[in-house]
C-alpha cells in the first residue's frame, strides 16, 4: 500500500507531515528528525483504529524520507503521487 504525505513548513519554522487520504491525519513537529518515521506510526494507527486489518507489506509513505531531506536543504519537496 502507498500512500503519499506532504510536508510543509509554518510560519514559525516547524513542520506539518499529512497524508491527504486520510482526513485529519497529521503531526507536526519543530524539527525533519524523525518526522517521517512518526509519520508512518500515525498512518499505521490510523489504518488500525478503522479496524481494518494490515496487509503484511510494509506501508510506504511514497518519498516522506527524501521530502524531508528537500525540506531540511532549503528547497521544495517534489512528491511523488501513488502509482505513478
């Protein structure tokens, strides 16, 4: 299962991960360190609380780690969309 996430950065400095298909599925944090690593804890508790059973592969988070690494240099994450 792939499901892509964006990162954003706020005003302030800190940064939003969400994935766009599930509603409400964010976190936001003052540093890229880690941030797609909680990323995918989220999404996985998300998946879990619809009481829907995983699939025994891996959920990608298509590109959360090199969008964080774009982010970190200063430059606009170019994210990947499902399938393609």
């Amino acid at each position: 299962m792939e499901l892509a996430v964006t990162i954003t950065t706020r005003s302030d400095g800190s940064y939003v991960a969400r994935c766009p298909a599930l509603p409400g599925c964010q976190v936001a944090s003052k540093h890229l360190d880690g941030l797609p690593d909680e990323m995918e804890r989220l999404v996985r508790g998300y998946l879990a609380s619809l009481h829907r059973p995983l699939s025994k592969r891996p959920v990608r988070l298509t590109d959360a780690h090199r969008a964080a690494e774009q982010v970190q240099a200063g430059n606009r994450p170019q994210m990947d969309r499902p399938g393609e």
